[in-house]
C-alpha cells in the first residue's frame, strides 16, 4: 500500500475494500504501533461482519494511546454505517443478471400470485456478500447466538467497552525491544472500578428466574429501580460475557434483561436456553 492510496483511506474510510484491509495487515506486521493503521483495519473487519473483529478491536485498544478516542471512532456514524456505495455496485451487478424462474404446478395446488423472486434474490444476495468470512467451526447453537460477529457498541455503553476490554485482556506487550516510548494504556479510574463492581455485586445477589414461556408472563417482582444498578445491563454486555465464555455472567445478564424488557422475554428467555446448552457442552 503506497501513501497515496493510505491518505485517501484516512480522508475516506468508509472506502476500504477487502483487499486493503488485507494489506494494512501487511503493514501492521512492520509497524505494530501504527494506531491509525489498526484503526483503519478495523474499520475494514467490521465492513466484512468479520469473525476477526472482536480479537482485532482489543489488540487495537491495547495499541491505542487515547481509549476514548478509539471508543469514539467505533460509535461514530461514520463507522457503523453501511457504504452505500459498495452497497449500490453490488445490486446493479446482480440486476444485470438473468433470472430464470419457473415452477411446476400440480392439480391439487392453488395457483398462486407469482412471488418477486429477482427483488428477493438481489436482497439475499446482497446479504450474504456482506459477510465475506465463514466460520466453520461453529455448532449450530453458536451460531445461533452468532459468536463471533461483530459486537456493536452504542454511545452510552462506555461501562460495557470496558468491560469487554477487562474481559478480553490479552498477554502484555514486550516492547523491552522498541526503541521509541509507547504510553501505556490508561488504568481504570476509580468511578469505572465503583461500575464495575457495582454491577457484580448486582448479578451476584439477584434472584434466579427462570426462562419465561412464550404467552406466559412473568410473575417474579422486583423493583429494579431501587439501588437500580441494573440501568449499567445491556444486551450488548450480556454479549460481552457471552463472548469471553462467562456462560453463567451471560444467564445472568438475560434474567436482568428480562426484568427490564418484558416485551422481549420469549428472546431473552430462548438466549438462556442456548447459553445453558452450549455451556453443557463445553463442561
């Protein structure tokens, strides 16, 4: 990658393709503390719905000076949109394609209006062209519970990027080798320790409930709202513990999200059955 192409993907990120993300890796490799280059990698993972996302986001943290600015950058529009360009040459390209439909019908069938499949073929084309890396070492419970995609952080969930940071530590960079002073990164200060150990406590000492049947309401009562510390649980959280395999964190996690979000109790309750499976198989 020359400094042309790397300028235009600074002013443009949204712009990168599968083959530049390729090679920033390539660059990565000579210069590791490259924090823009990581960043722009990153960038090129989430376009992809990579499964090297997640590991990538914690190994750029870990590069990364300013945390904040990095929790910026992954929350901003910019990055979490779709490029609409990418998107626009792909359902051109297969509209260009010939679609021969046809369909046998038997005397017992109903004749019935003839469904758009050329529209619905275009869209499901076009959503599998977004996840560009398979994994095929997931079981069917993982992936229902789509391990391994990327997490997506909101704006106000500063307390769950933490968390996932924490989670996720990987082994301490030797830089006893590096000639230049790279910052370490920012500790924790105390008000995210107090948040942190807050929202343990709160997981550690709420009731067990269990899952709730579909069209059956829940009967459990409990008033969150008093020493409410369950406003710092979040779906993206619950995932956060689910990804480092903090299986019983992550049941959890979903009974809270079932108190808070009742009209969501039948999802939450069917991620709690998947959790206990997938954590039965792993014992």
């Amino acid at each position: 990658m020359n400094v042309t192409a790397y300028t235009s993907l600074i002013n443009k990120p949204n712009t990168i393709s599968e083959a530049q993300t390729l090679a920033l890796e390539k660059v990565l490799d000579e210069f590791p503390f490259f924090q823009s280059a990581r960043a722009l990698r990153l960038k090129g993972l989430y376009n992809q719905n990579s499964f090297k996302y997640n590991f990538a986001l914690k190994v750029t943290a870990a590069h990364t000076t300013d945390r904040t600015v990095l929790f910026d950058f992954i929350t901003s529009d910019s990055f979490i949109a779709i490029q609409k360009e990418l998107y626009d040459k792909k359902e051109l390209e297969l509209l260009d394609i010939d679609v021969i439909d046809g369909e046998i019908i038997t005397f017992q069938e109903k004749i019935e209006p003839k469904k758009n499949t050329l529209e619905q073929s275009i869209l499901t084309s076009i959503k599998e062209s977004s996840a560009v890396e398979l994994r095929t070492d997931l079981n069917p419970t993982e992936e229902k519970l789509a391990i391994g995609t990327p997490l997506d952080f909101s704006k106000n969930e500063q307390h769950s990027f933490q968390e996932w940071l924490q989670l996720s530590r990987t082994q301490p960079i030797d830089r006893s080798n590096e000639k230049i002073n790279v910052p370490k990164p920012t500790p924790q200060n105390e008000g995210q320790k107090k948040k942190a150990a807050l929202i343990d406590k709160f997981i550690e000492t709420s009731p067990k409930i269990s899952p709730v049947k579909h069209g059956v309401a829940s009967t459990v009562r409990i008033d969150i709202n008093k020493d409410d510390h369950s406003s710092l649980m979040t779906e993206t959280l619950a995932r956060v513990y689910l990804e480092q395999k903090k299986y019983q964190k992550a049941i959890q996690a979903y009974e809270i999200l079932i108190l808070k979000y009742p009209e969501k109790s039948s999802f939450f309750a069917d991620r709690i059955a998947d959790i206990k499976i997938l954590q039965q198989n792993n014992n």
